[in-house]
C-alpha cells in the first residue's frame, strides 16, 4: 500500500464490489424518516432539516461519494482514510469535533468451524448525526432502526451520543456471544479428551479454533486502552446522562476480553492434554509390541537351535521330536504371558 501521507487521493482498499448507497434515518421526538439513495447530493440535501441524523452508507468503491458526505460532516482527511482502508486496525478515537470508531464485524454459519467471515464497520459519531460506513450490503442494525421507528427507551429524544452507544453495543454485545461460543465449543472438545475419545481429528479442531480466537483477539484487543480513553475523555459529544450506557458498553468489551483470555489459557492446557494423550496412547502401543515381541524372543531362540544344520541332533530322529517342539514352546510362551499377567502387563 503506497504511503497515504504522500497521497490526496482517496482509494477504497477492499474487495467488495457493492455499489455505494446511502440509508439516511433522520428523527425526532416527534417521528422518523427514512430516504435511501446513491446520490449523495439527494441525502445531504434531506440532513439539512435540522433534526437528529443517522446516516448508514453500504459499498465504500465510490470514494468521491464517500468524499462529499465527509467533507458536508467536516471529517478529516486521515479518517476517511481510514475507513477506506479495511484492513485497518480496530480503534477508536477522540478527534476533537466528532468521535471515530473502526470495529470488526463478524459472520459466522451454525458452528464455529463453519466459514468464518469479517468486516470493518466505521462509526463516527459528531454533533447532532451518526455516519456507520460499511463494504456490503447488510441489515447489521437492523434492531437499532426498529428501536428508532418505535421509539424504545424513548431513543428519539435522546441526543446521538445515546444511539452511538447502541450502534457499539450492537457490535461489541456480538463479541460477547461470539467468545462464549469458542469457549462452549472448547469445553466440548475437553470432555472428548477427557474421554478420550477422538471421534475426529481434534487436532484439527483445535487448530480451528485456535485460528477464530486469534482473528477475534486482533479485532478486540486493540479497543481495550481505545475504550478507555475515550470514556473518560472530556469532550462534549458524550454527554453525562449518557456515559452510563457507555460504561454498559464497556463492560461487554470487558467480558469478551475475560473470556478470550480464559480461552487463551484453555488452548494451551487442552494443548497439553492432547499431547499428553497421544504419548499415552504411544506408550500403549510400545508396550504391547514389546510384550509380544518378549513372548517371541524364547521362541525364536528355540527354534534357532533346533534350526542348526549339526549332523548329529538327536531330536530330529526321535518319533515325537516335533511336539515335543511344539509342547517347549506353547509351555514357554504360556509361562512368559502367566508373568506378564501377574506383573499387570506393566
């Protein structure tokens, strides 16, 4: 990626192909109102009324569209880089007239070891409006339109720091969910090592697994000192009748932190324990080969000797030379198991 402080152009690094559209909610306490468009001229021409605005924007490939709505917000240059770049790290920061979070989004199938896909969700919060930028096409917040549309927790006379926390709360309350799983699933895993029991390639799973923490980890870790700077930041936008949601928010951050740790510790001891098993497993084995092999070595002597090319072996001319052979060594390997049982096989 060329070096973006040499660069004025703005460039979608990405590869969804979704076309840039535009969902604008702007509401009141006495009702909302929802327009969509690819033009943003037709949205920004319908913030102008004045009231509360969130506006979600779908495909980021049209970087001027996406230039006009942040320039009509006064957003930086550097921020819509960032939200250009979706590969960039989850953070958030305070940038003074308005507030920017770049979060990981998650999509997972039924099991944690079904397809596994992330995004980057952009949300900024300034005064009077909320912007989320997205790549795709989704219903993400969905439930956050509908609490809007019916006016829960009287959503609409609150100022829009108060449906920013909900946004974030939407995102990071999905981590929660998303981290107990891994852990759930873990716990599954460990009953089946305890057990003993390999069904399937635990290895495997285990892998699996260990490769959703650590996409997860990189998509939460960084908002951790994030978060707390900006909770205890004193700017405006946040405002004190609010920061309780806020401090709601943070304890889902925190949670899904304690659980990927605990995860993290689960890894290594279930790691441990695999290993552990399969040496055991190992030993197993070795012992059984070796006890047959035992059994063995006092027969193969026996029939070293009796196998020696010397004229005068009087066995070989005896009427009952070869059981008298077979009784030696059926006796032989009789009294070495006898043994081996008493010893326990051990």
């Amino acid at each position: 990626m060329a070096n973006n402080l040499l660069n004025d152009r703005f460039s979608y690094y990405g590869d969804s192909p979704t076309h840039t559209h535009m969902h604008l909610c702007t509401y009141g306490a006495g009702g909302m109102k929802m327009t969509s468009s690819d033009n943003p001229e037709e949205i920004l021409k319908a913030v102008a009324g004045g009231e509360k605005t969130w506006l979600q924007v779908h495909g980021l490939v049209d970087t001027g569209s996406i230039k006009k709505i942040c320039d009509y917000f006064h957003i930086s240059f550097l921020t819509v880089q960032d939200i250009l770049n979706t590969s960039h790290q989850p953070k958030m920061e305070d940038n003074g007239n308005y507030l920017t979070a770049i979060l990981r989004k998650y999509e997972m199938g039924a099991t944690m070891y079904d397809e596994f896909k992330e995004f980057n969700v952009s949300i900024v919060l300034g005064n009077n409006f909320v912007i989320t930028f997205m790549e795709t096409e989704n219903d993400y917040f969905k439930d956050v339109e509908a609490a809007i549309k019916d006016n829960v927790f009287r959503i609409r006379e609150c100022a829009t720091d108060y449906l920013f926390s909900v946004v974030l709360n939407s995102v990071i309350s999905e981590y929660v969910v998303l981290s107990g799983k891994i852990d759930d699933t873990l716990e599954s895993i460990g009953s089946d090592l305890l057990a003993k029991v390999y069904g399937e390639d635990v290895s495997g799973k285990l892998q699996l697994l260990r490769l959703r923490y650590l996409q997860m980890k990189q998509g939460i870790m960084p908002l951790r000192d994030n978060y707390a700077l900006l909770l205890h930041a004193a700017n405006p936008i946040i405002h004190n009748s609010t920061r309780p949601f806020f401090k709601d928010v943070d304890d889902h951050l925190q949670l899904a932190l304690q659980t990927l740790e605990i995860c993290r510790e689960t890894f290594a001891t279930f790691t441990d324990l695999y290993i552990s098993n399969n040496d055991m497993r190992m030993n197993a084995i070795m012992k059984r080969l070796t006890i047959v092999s035992t059994i063995f070595i006092p027969l193969t002597f026996l029939v070293g000797v009796w196998g020696m090319n010397f004229k005068v072996m009087p066995e070989l001319e005896w009427r009952y030379g070869y059981l008298f052979a077979w009784a030696v060594m059926a006796l032989v390997a009789i009294v070495v198991m006898l043994f081996f049982r008493g010893k326990k096989w051990k």
